[in-house]
C-alpha cells in the first residue's frame, strides 16, 4: 500500500516518539549530557553492524558527512532542550516546522521541485497541528527561538541526507552524528555532569537504542524518496505525542484536537497520493 520510503518514515516517527518519551522521562539530566549517552551507544551500534557488513565507516564524502553530524548535533541538542523545559506535544509541535523548512531548502539544496498543490497539503498539515495544539502561553519566547532554530537546522541536515542519497550506506551517515558530537557533549558533561541513578540508566539507554533506528529508518526515507513526498509524514508523530503526553504525563487536550488530527492526516495523505501520481504519470509531471 505504500512505498518503501513511506514506511521507512513511518518507522522513523514512532521510533522517535518513544525517544521523546524517555527524554521526558529524564529532565533533571542535562540534555547534552543525554546526547552524550545517545552517542555512546549509536557508535557502537553502528560500528558494529558496519563491521560486520565490512562496510568502510568513513565513507568517501567526507565534508558532507562531517556537516550532516555537525547540523544533527545542533538540532538534537535544541530539541531535546525543549522537550525537557516545555509540554510533549508543544515541543513537537514546534518540531514540526522542520519538514517545511527541509521543503523549502531542499528547493536549493538539492534541486528539488515542488509543485503547488503540496504547498497546499503542508499548510493543511501544519494548520492541523495549530489547531491540535491552540495557543500555548506556557511556552517563553526563548524556548520558542530555540525550538524553530533546531528544527531549521534539522532542515539543513535532512537535505544534506538527500544529497548524500544512495552513496553512502545509511548506517555510515548515522554513524557521523555520534563521532561529531560525542566530543562536545563528553568535554560539557565533564563540567556540567549530572549522575544518573535506578531507572535513569534504563532510560537513557533506550534513549540511544530508540534514536538509532529512528536515524537508521529516516536516514533510508530521505535516500529513497524525495523530501517533498516524506517530510510531512512527521506530522504523524502528533498522535504518538499526544496520546503519549496524556496517558504518560497527564497532559490533557480538547475534543477540537480531534479536528486539528484530521487535517494532519488529510494533509498527509493527500500529498502521498498527488506525489504517487505524479510519479506514475510522466506527463501529470510536466505539468
């Protein structure tokens, strides 16, 4: 029923649900000491399967691969502050800025082309999400710049995905985030280090399993298909949150919610079907 790049996504985004719930589930830990941990074990994981795939973990593209680790750092970092200091479903809500920022970068980045009507399925997504989430006055200006400049970041990240396409194993440009950031976050948590005790280590280790196959499954979807036609399925990842933040945290929301759900996943499905079309009909593409 749908594509590989379609269900890799998919993957991804529950993947990335349970992450957020265990970051959630630590705010006393710094969140670049989080990463730090994440890192840890992404490396090894990665390490491990190239090895056994005698698959070379450098690469050959280099300056991209190092500038992919480099943005995914950056943005990581960004969110999970977020997610620490505001609600689950506001924190991905604002997150939810990135697949139109990869959109509209992706228009320079990688020449990608994007044709009007998907324009009109992202603005029905997101107007989804505005209407899930209402006007949230718990949330600071600071905390606000912080969440839209890592999910613009991550815009950058994912194109550099997509431009990296079928070159390199998927597992090499996962394995580039944790080489990049382990430095950083290990120097920081030198000094700002936090002891995790019981259940934290639990925690952060699923952490880590969580954000590795929800890198592994993304990093696949930008390779396979164009960014156009995958990067709104993270909006999906709105139901995951709210269900998640409600049963987990007791974070309530309203029944007009279930509207803003709809348009979420009218939005989705629309651009899935124009973009499947598309491809099947050479000549609906020229149009």
């Amino acid at each position: 029923m749908f594509s590989k790049g379609v269900q890799y996504m998919l993957l991804s985004t529950f993947f990335f649900a349970l992450m957020n719930v265990c970051v959630k589930l630590v705010p006393h830990i710094p969140a670049v000491e989080i990463i730090f941990f994440r890192s840890v074990i992404s490396m090894v994981m990665s390490y491990a399967v190239l090895r056994r795939q005698n698959v070379h973990i450098w690469g050959t593209h280099k300056g991209l691969l190092i500038t992919r680790g480099i943005t995914g750092a950056i943005a990581l970092i960004l969110y999970f502050t977020t997610l620490q200091n505001i609600p689950l479903a506001t924190a991905v809500t604002i997150q939810y800025l990135a697949p139109i920022f990869t959109t509209i970068l992706g228009i320079f980045i990688v020449k990608e082309k994007v044709k009007p009507w998907q324009w009109l399925f992202f603005l029905v997504s997101f107007a989804g999400i505005l209407v899930i989430e209402g006007v949230d006055t718990r949330i600071s200006p600071f905390y606000l710049t912080v969440g839209v400049a890592g999910a613009a970041i991550s815009g950058i990240s994912y194109n550099i995905i997509r431009k990296l396409n079928t070159r390199e194993h998927p597992l090499v440009i996962v394995f580039y985030f944790p080489m990049v950031a382990l430095p950083f976050s290990g120097v920081y948590s030198l000094f700002e280090w936090v002891q995790p005790a019981g259940w934290d280590w639990a925690i952060l280790l699923l952490v880590g399993i969580f954000t590795q196959l929800a890198q592994y499954y993304m990093t696949m979807s930008y390779q396979t298909e164009e960014l156009s036609k995958v990067a709104n399925l993270n909006y999906i990842g709105i139901f995951y949150a709210l269900g998640l933040g409600f049963f987990m945290f007791g974070e309530a929301f309203t029944f007009g919610s279930y509207a803003g759900m709809a348009l979420v996943l009218v939005g989705v499905i629309l651009n899935i079907r124009y973009k499947s079309r598309l491809d099947k009909s050479p000549q609906t593409a020229a149009e």
